[in-house]
C-alpha cells in the first residue's frame, strides 16, 4: 500500500510540474507544487518525490539551486498515461467553425486555412500539407478550340481541383474533330479516377489514336501524368510564433529550428509518416530529424470518404501545453474533415 501511495504522490507531482512548467517556462521548485497543487505533504517529501522522479529520467535539474523541469520522458508518460485534457470551450469550438465557414469551395483553400487556424491557437508554426491528386475522380476533362493547331486542356476533378493548359499541335484540328474527341473522353474517362486514367493509358492511347492522332493524345496523357504526379502543396503559417519562445532565444537553437522550416519538402515528409494515424504526438528525441530534437511536433490526419489523405501538424518547444493542445488538435480534424466531405 505505501508503494502504491509513493508511486501516486509521484504521478500526482509530475502531472504539477508538467502543467506549471508548461504555463511559465520556469524550473518548478517543490514549494511551487505544494502550493499550486494544495499537497497535504512536507517541502521535504515533495523534494524527495522529486529526486525519485530525476532518477527514474521524468525530471531534470538545469541549475543546483534551480527547481526541476520535465525531460522528454516525463512528458512521454504525462501525455500517455497521465494528462487530464482541457475541453475545448464553446467559444474555441465556434471560432473553429467559424474560420471554416468563410472557406471557399476548393480543397486547397480550406487545407491552406488550416495552417493559418493552427497558427492563430497555438501560437506555434501551424503547417497543412495538401493532398494528393491520387483518388481524385474526373468530373469534367474536355478540350476546347481555339485555333485549328491550338487548343485549350481543361479538366475539373469531384474535390475541386481545375487545370487547364493550352496545347499545341502540328495537326489541324476543327470544332466538329474537337466535338467527337470530347464525346470519346466523356465516355471512356468520365468519373474514373486519376489512378484508373493513368492504369488504363495503354488502351486509351490505342482507342483515341484514330481520332486524335499520336502528337495529341501523347500530349493529352502528358498532362494527365503530370497533374497525378504533382507534388503535395505545403502551407506554413506563424514563422515569427517561434520568437515568442524562450527555449528558441539561444541562436544555435534556433537555427536548428528554421533548418527544418525552410525546407517544405522535409516537413511534408515528416507528417506524412503519419497519415495512417488520426493524431501522432513526437516529443523531442523521439523525433528522428536531427533538427527536430528539441521539438515537439503533434499532427492529424484529415479523410475525404474514410480514406486519409493529407496532414496538418504544429512544431514548437517540447514545452508545449498538451492538455490544451491535443483535444483543440482533434475538434481541427473533425471540424476539417467535416467541411471537406460536404464539398467533395
């Protein structure tokens, strides 16, 4: 029993240091917790508690005379078995709604302003990666004349993706071949998806060659293949956030920040690792980016019809309020994941 009690005031001391740390980026000494936590124990005890918590690797001393801090490991077992969440409020939920009510209907301007709605929460780099052009279903993909050797590529897709580019050819073209090629597209590749489309080039490419001729439909295919292989669209938001930090005041430890921001592809990367989860936390050196390893990075995965199909994530110091942070997190996703299924 008095194991039991001992591994309690344990738990119940780093949950305190946790969330003061947390609040105030000051070492937390065993008369704050005391007071804070209303403890019916001694200075003595609570210092004790704490020596037991530095020796188990949750708790750090940055200076002798200094109180402790958390370690990525106390912060590991606060967030896993610890923490007791702050609900979102009203307000906080309405204020999420509304960002989302003012979104055009076009799938990148509602992931774009979710890195702009992370930014303004957390007051951290709020980062969206768009998703991919695979799974996307053709809604219209139709050419239209505009000179006979010039015509214009237009293709619209069911999630609000619309490409158009003008084509060139050495073959003359008039309005009737134009009408009849349009009709054969209609027919063979409406409301397949970009996977099938591309899957079925080699039969596409023989069944138009009659009608188009080979220099069209290799153009055709070209721009199709192209669009299925463009790259996911990174938005980063709230940059500066990272100044209001002081864990970032130290310029080696900064620079290691901005590394990884700089670089969109690296950070498209990182949260894609985790599309197959809803909500992924990695806390300082369980990040394997060498650059990430005095920051935490929590990320969401957001679906269009159950299927995930891009990230959205915050970077910021380890010291983050996860409490806060991890169930705002997951009324984002739903709220996302919402108004993207109403639109596509």
């Amino acid at each position: 029993m008095n194991k039991e009690r001992a591994k309690d005031r344990r738990n119940e001391v780093l949950q305190l240091i946790v969330r003061i740390y947390t609040c105030t980026a000051k070492p937390v000494s065993s008369q704050r917790v005391i007071e804070e936590g209303h403890l019916p124990f001694s200075s003595a005890t609570i210092r004790s508690t704490m020596a037991e918590l530095e020796e188990e690797g949750c708790l750090a001393q940055p200076h002798l005379s200094a109180g402790r801090v958390p370690t990525d490991v106390g912060y590991r077992f606060y967030v896993d078995s610890l923490m007791h969440p702050d609900l979102p409020t009203e307000e906080e939920r309405r204020y999420i709604d509304s960002e989302y009510e003012d979104c055009l209907k076009e799938e990148e301007e509602i992931i774009r302003k979710t890195s702009i709605l992370l930014s303004n929460l957390f007051a951290c780099p709020g980062i969206a990666i768009s998703p991919s052009t695979r799974g996307h279903t053709i809604k219209k993909l139709e050419l239209v004349f505009l000179e006979d050797r010039k015509l214009l590529f237009i293709l619209a897709t069911n999630r609000g993706l619309v490409e158009h580019q003008v084509i060139l050819t050495s073959s003359k073209f008039n309005k009737t071949n134009i009408c009849k090629i349009n009709n054969f597209l209609d027919q063979k590749i409406g409301s397949l998806s970009l996977d099938e489309v591309i899957f079925l080039e080699e039969q596409l490419r023989e069944s138009l060659k009659k009608l188009t001729g080979e220099e069209l439909i290799d153009k055709i295919i070209k721009i199709l293949k192209d669009i299925y292989s463009k790259e996911r669209e990174v938005y980063l938001e709230g940059i500066g956030n990272i100044f209001g930090q002081p864990e970032f005041e130290d310029t080696a430890a900064l620079k290691k920040v901005f590394g990884i921001l700089e670089k969109k592809e690296r950070l498209s990367l990182i949260l894609n690792r985790h599309l197959k989860e809803e909500l992924s936390v990695s806390i300082g050196q369980e990040n394997d980016d060498r650059e990430m390893k005095e920051c935490s990075l929590i990320s969401a995965s957001y679906k269009i019809k159950e299927r995930p199909v891009g990230t959205f994530g915050l970077i910021g110091p380890t010291r983050m309020k996860y409490f806060k942070v991890i169930p705002l997190m997951e009324v984002v996703a739903k709220t996302l994941n919402r108004t993207l299924n109403k639109f596509f």
